[in-house]
C-alpha cells in the first residue's frame, strides 16, 4: 500500500505564503530565543555573585552538593546558551538543558503551573525548545 502525503492546510488561508516563506527559520530562531532566554540565568550565576546562594538554595532543597551543582548550572545555562545562539554543539547543549530543566520542571510541578506562583511553565517551556 503506498502513502501520499499533503501538504498541510492553513487555517487562515492568506497566511499560507508567510508561514512557507518563515518555515525555513523556525528552528534556527527557536534555538537562538533559547539560548538568549538561557544566557542571562548563567551569567548571575556565574560573574553576578550568585554562584554562592544558589549554592545554598540547593542544599537547602537537598540537592548536595550545592556549589557545584549551582556551578554547573551556570555553565550549561550560561555558554550552553551561548552555543545555542552560536549553533555549536546544538544536541549535547541540548540534551544537557533538557536534563537540568526537567529536574526544575519536578522541582517546581508541586506549585502548579503558573510560573507567576513559582510553577514549572518556563522550566517546562525549556525543555521543549532546544
């Protein structure tokens, strides 16, 4: 039995020129957004000083050892993201987002949804981009 495929039907017709015109610079500007919303967490972590609370906020959950657990996030999220936005190693980068944002996505899941009352919406956004 053989397949055929077609192409997808828009939903709003006039946009069908648009969306084939953007699709090819879908992925390339979900990696880059990613990477640029990455990059800020990194660098306060890194060389803003929060190297140490963050640290202690992660003994204080239980998650040991502390600084250097912090330390590493701040290295994937800080030059991870860079290489994203880089296109450098995208799947390692990805794979090693993808961990330590479902392990925030767990953290925060008890707190419901909505990042505004510390839920796991933007930990669960970042795994689904890169």
């Amino acid at each position: 039995m053989a397949y055929t495929t077609t192409e997808p039907k828009p939903i709003i017709p006039f946009t069908k020129s648009i969306t084939t015109a953007l699709t090819p610079y879908t992925d390339p500007l979900l990696r880059i957004t990613t990477g640029a919303l990455l990059m800020p967490h990194g660098y306060g972590k890194l060389f803003g000083g929060g190297l140490e609370g963050t640290g202690q906020f992660f003994e204080s959950v239980g998650l040991t050892p502390g600084y250097e657990l912090a330390l590493l996030v701040g290295l994937v999220e800080f030059f991870g993201g860079l290489m994203l936005v880089l296109g450098l190693l995208t799947r390692p980068v990805a794979i090693a987002v993808l961990i330590f944002m479902g392990q925030a996505t767990l953290f925060h899941a008890s707190n419901g949804f909505m990042w505004s009352n510390g839920g796991y919406e933007y930990p669960c956004s970042g795994r689904l981009r890169p």
